[in-house]
C-alpha cells in the first residue's frame, strides 16, 4: 500500500510531494495530463513563500547560484501603488518566474528525491475505510493508498467525490482578458511604460484603472510582453482574439491602443475568462481525504496571492501527514491543518474581494479611492497591507507558548537557511545547553549565540515556543512532536 497518493502535479502537489519526501515518506503524485501542460498561468510568486522556498534551497534554482530574496520596493493594492521602501520591516517579496518554470523545477527536485509521478492517469472517484483510501483512477487498476491528498484545482474531482461543499460567492458582470503582444518599441519608455498617444503613460507591473476598466501592461525581459484588460457589462463571444484585446484596451484608455501580434515563440498567451469565484472549502479534510491549494479555496488572482497560499498549505500539511505515517504525531496533529490555513484562506479571499472592488469603474468607487488614497499616505497603512499581502501577519495557536515571535514566521537569523533545508523540526538554542530529552532524535539543535531567546520552530519555520529557560520547553515539544 502506498503512503500517500497525490491527486494533480501542479505547483502545490509537488510542493508537498517534495515536503513528504524530505520527511522519509514517498508519495506517489497522479497526474490526468500526459505532459506538462504550456499554458501560462501565474507570471511569479508574492509573499512569504519565496522566503520558504529559499529555505528548502529552491529559490536558487529559479534564480542563480548565491542570490537571495529581497523585499520589493513597491508593490500594488487594488490598482493603487503601494510604496514601501520607507517601511521599517518591508515583509513583502516577490519572484517572477513563469508558473510552468516552477512546476519544472518542483518535479525536477521531486524526481531528485525519490518521488513518482504517474501522467495520464486520471482520478474518477474514491472510496476510504478507517484504514486506508482506494483510488479509483479511468482505464486502470484502483491504487490503495493511507492518504489521499487532492492537490487538482477548483473544480476538484477529489473535493466533489468526498461530498465537501464549495460555498461562496459567484461574480458574473466582469469580463478579463490576457494576452501576448508586441509594440513599437518607439511607445516604450525609459521605465518600461506603455506609452499610448492620446492617454499617456501605461505603467509597467501595475493595474491601472480608468472610469471604463482596468489595465495591466508587463513587459517581461525574456517573453512577449502580456497585456491584460478587465471590463464590466461587455459582452463577448467567439474566440479570444488579439482584434479583441486590442478593442478592450482601446475602450479603457478612451483611445486606440497599437498593438501587434508577439514575436517571440509560443505558445502564446491569449485568452478570456468571465466573471469569478470566490470560494472555500467546508472542510479540508474527510476522513483520510485532504484537500490542497486550488482545491480547497478559489478567489480572485489580483494581487497574485493564489502559490503563495497552495505552496504554504502544501509546507504546513507535508510534515504533519509524514508525522502521522511515521507514528510521531500527536494526536490531533493532522487536524490542525485546517484550522491553522482555512483562517488563512478567508483572509485572502476577504482582500482580493476587497481589491476586486477599489477597481470597477463608478463615481461611487472613485470617490473610496480618493478617501483609500488618504489612507496610503500613513506608512502604518501600507506596512498593515503589506503584512496582509504576504501572509506576514499569520499567526498561529501554539497554545500555552508565550512570546512576541510565537505562532509566527521565523525571522531570517544566520544559518538558518541552511539548517531548514531539512524540513525538520528546529531548536535554535544560544546558549547550548538546553535539552531536548526524548524528542532529540526528531529535533535539530542550532546555536545561534546572536539570539537573545530560543526558539523551537516547526518544519514549516512556525515558532512553537519562545523562552530564556527550558520553562515550557517539553509542553511545546509534546504538542507538536511525539518523544521517540
């Protein structure tokens, strides 16, 4: 029997395939597609996961040898610029990295550890006992497994087959459209701008919005610049076109905007979605069923908080999963899943609906911009968003621990990215002395004598307790960690 199936290797799948991995357990990932697919989703990664990602050692692997994450300069809110170089702990990071780059990289680094992935097979249903879970899968022999981990989008073949309800909220009146395109680079500023004659300056990597619509122009360095537009109230029918494209920019900016078919090579990006869905899961587990990323929750993409979101679910979840198959679990362990990340799940969906908002045209809403604006100009302001933008102001319970960095992320501290690499649990002790006792075969020790207090950290760089004695110490190891 297998101990885990994962059911889609997209970005989130093969995060907590490689996760489980790390922590001894090999999973099996089944994928419908026979190939990876080349459509081009998400354009990067926003918020605390970039950080997470460096400290499995993977943000090298998108980038170059040596580089790190560093905070952005700045930032967008809602088609506002969100300015936030004079903030005094600037928690927001970002990665532009093809969405597709990152799959490759994830089941590049899966394959390395040991992990298998089955293309074309395709989950049709499933049936679970107290024991184990049997997957049914279209044209070959069911897979029983102890886990189920359905990691295959919002329209979740796992999620409908398991009976959990999807509430929400359901938007009809908008109509987005994406696309590849070229330009004379003569109507390219110095800043990388759009500039359209007759309206002015498009700028690069950030929404801007008009009494009419919204638009997007990223000019990328290494692909075809895309252009996105997003209206309300405009019909549309066929297929998505570049005459289109070009049609929706022209009546948000109120002129015509000159574009070209791309030149560089495909595929190319062109399509059109309506409308949107902001939902989230009733519940993240069903017996020895999980549910993941996409699969759990869907909401708007503005903003780009949908991997940052997935890819932590999959860091949360993978240890403790690997935790209970290798009886180190608490018990109650596996639960916490869902009540530290659907919190999280309904923040997201509460500031991308938000956003969604502060972008539609309207005399109404043009005036809560004006009133928003005010509001920007307080750096407490853009430090609270950005907090909320990166998922920096996640906090979880840890129960009796006490500390201003319990429940929170783990601040960068020297060795730590290496140390983390592990995924295993982590005591950063200055002083060298305190003991760990009988959960020291599960826990690594770091001295860190730059440290005023120790920190246990979870594998998912959580602080579980904080102290200058061992005092709490042992409560904290038995809340997260079985002694050996």
């Amino acid at each position: 029997m297998i101990d885990v199936v994962i059911a889609g290797a997209g970005p989130n799948g093969l995060m907590l395939a490689c996760e489980l991995a790390l922590a001894g357990i090999r999973p099996v990932v089944l994928e419908r597609l026979t190939e990876p697919s080349a459509e081009q989703r998400a354009n990067g990664v926003v918020g605390q996961v970039v950080r997470m990602l460096d400290r499995r050692g993977l943000y090298e692997r998108l980038t170059s040898p040596g580089a790190t994450p560093e905070p952005v300069p700045s930032f967008v809110f809602g088609a506002f610029p969100l300015e936030l170089s004079d903030l005094p702990d600037n928690s927001l990071y970002t990665l532009s990295v093809p969405q597709r780059r990152i799959e490759q990289m994830l089941a590049e680094r899966a394959a390395e550890l040991g992990v298998e992935i089955r293309r074309d097979h395709e989950v049709i249903g499933l049936t679970q006992d107290e024991k184990s879970v049997t997957v049914e899968l279209r044209g070959r022999e069911p897979i029983e497994a102890a886990f189920l981990v359905g990691a295959d989008g919002g329209r979740s073949v796992i999620r409908k087959t398991t009976g959990i309800g999807f509430p929400g909220v359901t938007a009809d009146d908008s109509v987005s459209r994406m696309g590849q395109v070229s330009v004379d680079p003569g109507t390219v500023g110095a800043d990388g701008g759009l500039v359209v004659p007759g309206f002015g300056a498009v700028p690069p990597f950030r929404h801007l919005r008009t009494e009419r619509g919204l638009i997007a122009w990223a000019p990328f360095p290494d692909r075809d610049p895309l252009l996105s537009t997003v209206e309300w109230d405009q019909p549309a029918e066929g297929e998505a076109s570049l005459d289109e494209l070009r049609a929706s920019a022209s009546r948000v900016l109120g002129t015509d905007v000159p574009l070209a078919p791309p030149t560089g090579p495909g595929p190319h990006v062109m399509r059109r979605l309506f409308g949107g869905n902001t939902r989230i899961a009733e519940r993240y587990r069903a017996g020895r069923v999980f549910l993941l990323g996409d699969a759990a929750h869907v909401h708007s993409a503005i903003g780009g908080p949908g991997l940052n979101m997935g890819l932590q679910d999959a860091v949360n979840l993978g240890w403790k999963l690997a935790a209970e198959l290798r009886g180190h679990a608490p018990e109650g362990l596996l639960d916490s899943y869902e009540a530290e990340r659907a919190p999280v799940a309904r923040r997201v969906a509460m500031h991308t609906q938000a956003q969604s908002l502060l972008i539609r045209p309207g005399g109404e809403v043009t005036s809560l911009r004006e009133l928003f604006g005010e509001l920007l100009a307080q750096p407490t302001t853009r430090q609270h968003l950005a907090d909320l933008l990166s998922g920096a102001d996640i906090t979880y319970d840890m129960g009796p621990a006490t500390g201003p960095l319990v429940g929170r992320w783990a601040p960068d501290l020297p060795g730590l990215r290496e140390a983390t690499r592990t995924a295993r649990p982590l005591l950063l002790d200055p002083t060298g002395t305190l003991d760990t006792g009988p959960w020291a075969p599960h826990v690594d020790t770091l001295a860190i004598p730059e440290l005023h207090t120790a920190l246990l950290l979870r594998p998912d760089c959580y602080v579980a307790w904080q102290g200058t004695t061992d005092d709490g110490l042992c409560d904290a190891l038995s809340r997260w960690f079985r002694a050996a």
